[in-house]
C-alpha cells in the first residue's frame, strides 16, 4: 500500500501537535515534516516532495497566500489542503485561485480533515493513472 506523503503547516503547536499525534496513527498516511512558517514549508516542500502540503493561511515570514504563489513555480508542487480560522469568502476564493485543492475551517474536524485528504490524494492518484495510460504523444506528423 501506497502511503500518502503529507507536509504540516502551522505556527500553532496545539494544532500542529493534535495533527501529529492523529495523522501518525493512520496506516496511509506519512508525516514527511512539520513546518511553523511559510518559508519553512517552502524549504521542505522542495527537500521532502509530500504529495499533499496542510497549509495554514496566517503564519509568521510568509503566510500561505504567499505560499501558495511560491508553489506555481514548483515542479510537481503537492496538493494543498488550506486550514485556517479565517472563513472569509476573499480568503477561500483567493486561495482557491491561486491552486489550493480544498480550504478547510479551524476548529478542524480532523475525521473530516483525514476523509478530505484521502479524496485530494485519489485525484491525484486518478491523474497520475490517467498520464501514465495515455499514449505518447507522436513527433511527427503525417504527410499526404
């Protein structure tokens, strides 16, 4: 089995460690990192590659709309889960415009957190699946 590869990120450590001390329990699941700020999770983004990055919206150095923007030049960025306590709707459609797969509500649900997560990675897992059984496309044209 396939274990899903997840990057935290939160400047909380109440919530950073609740996510720990649950994620770490789940069998498909893989905690490659904890960050506590943006340039943190940029930094390890790029050195661990986690399929799905847990980002929080307000964070010291750089928050996650900058984070976000940072990932639009990242080759294979992960997926982004955004989970904040803002649930303002400039703030979840910004960070849906700028890639984030789903935008969650703290106090988090982390059941509902973990059944996201699961669909976010199976979207990816369906794209990968649908690329690798595409044909290669041709280089050269036919002529008449």
């Amino acid at each position: 089995m396939r274990r899903t590869k997840i990057l935290l990120t939160d400047d909380n450590p109440v919530i950073l460690n609740q996510l720990v001390d649950f994620f770490s329990q789940k069998q498909d699941i893989e905690i490659v990192g904890c960050a506590i700020d943006g340039s943190m999770a940029l930094k390890m983004v790029s050195q661990l590659s986690p399929d799905i990055l847990l980002l929080d919206i307000i964070m010291p150095r750089l928050d996650g709309f900058a984070v976000l923007e940072a990932l639009r030049a990242v080759e294979n960025a992960p997926r982004v889960i955004v989970l904040t306590g803002l649930s303002r709707d400039d703030f979840i459609l910004r960070a849906m415009q700028l890639g984030a797969s789903y935008y969650m509500v703290k106090p988090l649900d982390v059941q509902l957190l973990y059944s996201r997560l699961l669909d976010v990675a199976s979207q990816e897992s369906a794209c990968a699946a649908i690329l690798s059984d595409a044909p290669p496309a041709s280089s050269s044209r036919s002529r008449s």
